[in-house]
C-alpha cells in the first residue's frame, strides 16, 4: 500500500516533488497538498499521511510542530533552499527526520524520493523503537550555536522541587536551596509553577521579567543559546539568576514540553545548579491527550521533573501533610518520575505532631513510605515573616535561624549527592 505523504512545499519544487512521488511505483501516494502549516497540522492529526515533505521556510514551522507531527506518527522531510542552509540547520536541530536540497529538476526530485523512502524504511524496520515522543533534537542538542552541550563534566545539574498540594513550602525550598547552592557555584533558579508562581516576588524582581516564556519561546524558534538565557535571567545576587514565571496563570500554554526541553539544556550550559520551582500536580489529561495539539497545564511541571537529575519532594510536617508526601512519593514513581531523590519534610512542629516531632515524623515517613533518610526543617514562622517582608533569602537576611540552617543542610545533601557522581535511587 502507498504511504500517504502530505506536501507542504512552496514555490517551484512542489510540482517536481509531487510528480516524482506519483512516479514512485507506487510506493508514495501525495494525499493532501496543504497550504500552510495549520493545513499540515490537521491533515497530519486525521491520520491522513505518514510522511510530511516540507519547505524548511513554512511560515511559524518550530520545534513544537515537529514534536505535533511526530507524535501523529509522520516523519518529517524538510526541503531547503541552498542559499539558505541555516533554514536547513534549524529544522534538523527541531528533530526532522531530513533535510535535503530543493529539487531543481526531475532527476533531483527522484533522489529526493529515494530519501525520503529510506527514512521510511529506517522508520519500519527499527520496530523496537518507537516514534519520537519528543524531537530527537530537543532531547539533547539545543539548536544555536554557541549553546552545544560541552563535555559531561562540565554541564551543569537540574534539581527539581516539587510536593504534593496544600503548599507545602517549595517555593520557600526552592529559593533557599538555590540561594545556599550559588554560595558555591553558578546557579540559576527557575519558577515553572504554572498555578501559582511567585518566585520573582518571594526574591523582590520588581520588574516584570519575561522569564521562562520568554526562553520557551526563544526555544520554540530555535534561538535559545547560554547568551539569551542570561539575558533573560537577571542576577540578583553574586552568582545567582533568576529565570521568572508566567506573571498570570492563565499564560500556562506558552510552556509546552517540546520549548521547555531545550531550556533545560541549555540551562546546563549557563549554570553548575539548575534548581525548578514545580507546580504540584502530575496528572495528564486523559481527554485532552487524546487531542496531541492541546497544550498541558502541567508540562512543565512534568517536563522539569523528567529532565532533573535530582528531586527534592517537599512536604509538610502535619497529619493531613504527611500522608500527601506518601502519595505523591507513590505518584512519582508510578510515573517513573524522580527516581534520584531526596525527601524534606518541613514545617515540623510540636503543636501538630507531638512531643517530639521529628521522631513522629521519621516514623510515620518509615512505615508508610519506606524513607529512612528524609531531612526535616523546622517550622520558623519569624525566620520566614523576615525574609519574606524584605524579599531576601534566609541565607541573606536571618542566617542563624534554624529553617536556614536545615535548608543548608539540604543544599549540602544536593551537592554531595551529585558531586560525587554517587545517585541513590
Ligand atoms: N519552615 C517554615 N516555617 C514557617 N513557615 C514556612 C516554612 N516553610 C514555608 N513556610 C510558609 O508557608 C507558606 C507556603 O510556602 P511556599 O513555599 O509558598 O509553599 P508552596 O510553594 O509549596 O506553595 C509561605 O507563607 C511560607 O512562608
Ligand atoms: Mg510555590
């Protein structure tokens, strides 16, 4: 049977390209000519092809929609104009399947389609692996150049925060961690809380930074290299920068996984520490994954915990608290999500778990969760009241309190356990 080919190509080559395709024995049959990429898109999702031949120039072509089209199940053939060979760079760092020269006459076109038969071929004999969830190139190469992954040893190590609902204190973990970790080393913080990020006001950014949208954006495109990150980072104190949220939660759908990849990457690049503020919820929709093109309130969140090589699982130090942590401990790993991690319990307090608390505490964390090794910061309402009315870390403002010096103790278990190289599952 032929395989259905949607051709979204412009000018001259597109009639070649489709003659050459009918006159391919058969094997290819030219299903939909689309005019632009939303064309593409819906054509791609009806199941109306399994192979896409494009211009590389298609108007608002990024990383987002190779992502759409492989996860429809099409490979993806770019045609570039020879004059233009960055066009052709970028789309084969967005994850196309290839890239080749436009056609100029009808023996050009034939080549193209051997190609173009060749990755389909590679496509069905290479059963064990499946489609691409994610483009090839957004797992690891950020596109601009200048923003290539260096050496192993010197790329730098994501750390995610993240905890169940009922504000637990990531945001408070997240912003002193990465505050202790920038006393030794470069470290950038990141607020991809999509309900309800406040990191920029926790750490007094009075202007309205662009932030992580900003760089999701630049991702998108494929311009996101270590210079526009700093750019969009501002420093706020020696050696730490900070990359903001979404300032309203319904800009959630500007952070899709697919331009989110690519900021962790290059993130590496910028920074030794990359410390994530999470949102708390992991659920994915079933309904809405139906639709491929539906953006995910919680893709960054997801997408954070995937790309991070440690977790930090915060949660608080009360009855109803505790038994949160132990499902959301379960939760990740039913979703094979933080499988290096480290557990903090916080906010623990006589007043709701007894005498001695922290001893209640480890218990309950034994029996029900099998953790042994969780760290516990203590309720330090005058500490945290402090740092947050002048909008300083504890660190900065009450380093003596007793939550800094847990949260140090917590930002020196981050560094030895991904210093050494040593990750305890
Ligand atoms: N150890 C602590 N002692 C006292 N208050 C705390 C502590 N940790 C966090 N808080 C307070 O709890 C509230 C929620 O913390 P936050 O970090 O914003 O939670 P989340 O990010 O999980 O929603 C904030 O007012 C914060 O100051
Ligand atoms: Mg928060």
């Amino acid at each position: 049977m032929a395989v259905g080919v949607l051709c979204a190509v412009q000018g001259t080559a597109e009639s070649i390209l489709v003659q050459a395709m009918e006159g391919s024995g058969g094997r290819l049959s030219v299903t939909r000519r689309c005019a632009d990429l939303t064309e593409l898109l819906a054509a791609a999702e009806a199941g109306l092809g399994t192979l896409a031949v494009v211009s590389v120039d298609l108007d608002q072509l990024d990383r987002e929609s190779v992502d759409l089209l492989h996860r429809a199940g099409v490979r993806i053939v770019g045609v570039a104009d020879p004059a233009r060979p960055w066009l052709a760079e970028r789309l084969t760092s967005f994850g196309a399947d290839l890239v080749v020269d436009a056609p100029g006459d009808e023996a050009d076109a034939s080549d193209v389609v051997r190609d173009a038969l060749r990755v389909l071929d590679a496509a069905v004999h290479d059963r064990t692996r499946e489609l691409p969830v994610q483009s090839p190139g957004a797992l690891g190469a950020p596109a601009a150049p200048g923003a290539g992954p260096g050496p192993a040893s010197e790329r730098g190590s994501v750390v995610a925060v993240w905890g169940p609902t009922g504000a637990p204190g990531r945001t408070t973990v997240a912003v002193n961690v990465a505050a202790e970790l920038a006393a030794g080393a470069p470290t950038l913080l990141v607020d991809a809380d999509t309900y309800g990020g406040c990191v920029a006001q926790v750490v007094g950014m009075l202007d309205e930074a662009p932030g992580l949208a900003a760089a999701a954006r630049a991702a998108g495109q494929g311009t996101l290299d270590v210079t526009t990150l700093a750019r969009l980072s501002p420093t706020i104190a020696p050696d730490l920068r900070v990359l903001s949220g979404i300032s309203r939660a319904d800009r959630w759908p500007e952070l899709p996984s697919s331009s989110l990849e690519p900021v962790w990457s290059v993130a590496r690049s910028l920074a030794r520490w990359t410390v994530v503020d999470c949102g708390f919820c992991l659920e994915q929709d079933e309904i809405l994954s139906y639709d491929t093109r539906a953006p995910r309130r919680n893709a960054a969140t997801v997408s954070a915990l995937e790309a991070a090589d440690l977790v930090l699982v915060v949660g608080s130090g009360d009855p109803v608290g505790i038994q949160r942590l132990v499902r959301g401990l379960g939760e990740l790993t039913d979703q094979g999500l933080g499988s290096s991690r480290v557990v903090l319990v916080n906010r623990v307090r006589a007043s709701v778990a007894g005498p001695r608390p922290a001893e209640a505490v480890a218990r309950a964390l034994a029996r029900y969760a099998g953790v042994t090794d969780a760290i516990l910061v203590p309720e330090d309402r005058p500490a945290l009241d402090t740092a947050l009315l002048e909008a300083r870390t504890l660190r900065e403002v009450v380093p003596g309190s007793p939550a800094r010096r847990a949260l140090a103790a917590v930002a020196a278990r981050v560094e030895s356990t991904l210093s050494s190289g040593a990750l305890v599952g």
